[in-house]
C-alpha cells in the first residue's frame, strides 16, 4: 500500500512540474507582454558597412523595440533583404548591350517592407565562346 501511494506521489509531482515548465515556456514566447499587434517594422539596418549583423526598429502606437536582423553580404541590395523574389532563366544576349536580362516576380516581402511586384536584373554577357566539338578527336594516321 505505501508503494502505491508513494507512486500516486510521485505521478502527481511529475504531472505539476510538466504543467509549470508548459507555463514557462507560454511566457517565454510572449516575452514582452505586449499587447500592439499593428507593428511597423523599419528596413535591416548593418552595424557597419552595407552588409551582415545589424537591426531592425519596430513601433507600435507608442511603443518601441529593436530586433537583431542580418543583411547577407551577397545579397542584391537594390531590392533589399526584406524582398524574397522567384526569378526566371537568364534570357539570351542582347547584341546592342552585352547584357542578359532576368526577371523576378515578389514572392514574400518580410516586415511589411514596401517590395516592387516585378523587379529586373542584368548581367555582362560570358565572354567565354563555348565549343560544340567536345570529344571530337584527329583521325588517326596508319
């Protein structure tokens, strides 16, 4: 009898202490306590240079918070790293510019970020002529 009682215990133990670390973890997503739910978020802003650790400023009403963000150094900065587009194949060379062309379509804009729908980029035709004889071997002489 007292096993018993000393399992219904520690049954009742460990049901209290998973029901409090489920509290926990509650308020730790809440965090704040903050009740805005209509937040303006700035654009990433770098600590230095044009690219990688920085932060983001955010309102709401007469609130204010700062979120860690990073600008990878390899991104297209034109468009912004709150900007996620879907791109096409890069189109043929234009003989009168050099340039191919490529267009993407805006498939997330992160933050509420003022993203265009439709954006184009170009790049420097290859100067490379690839060749079409690959494997391609001088007949052997007898």
């Amino acid at each position: 009898m007292q096993v018993r009682g000393l399992l219904l215990l520690l049954a009742l133990i460990l049901v209290a202490a998973t029901a409090e670390a489920g509290k926990n973890k509650k308020e730790k997503a809440k965090k704040d306590g903050s009740k805005c739910e209509d937040w303006r978020w700035g654009p990433c802003v770098p600590n230095s240079k044009d690219c990688g650790l920085g932060y983001r400023e955010g309102t709401c009403k007469d609130e204010s918070k700062k979120l860690k963000c990073k600008i990878p150094c390899n991104w297209k900065k034109k468009f912004g790293a709150d900007c996620k587009y879907k791109f096409e194949s890069w189109g043929g060379c234009s003989a009168q510019t050099g340039l191919k062309t490529r267009s993407g379509i805006l498939k997330k804009a992160l933050y509420n970020a003022q993203c265009e729908e439709i954006v184009y980029v170009t790049k420097p035709c290859s100067s490379k002529i690839k060749s079409k004889s690959k494997g391609q071997f001088a007949p052997l002489l007898p």
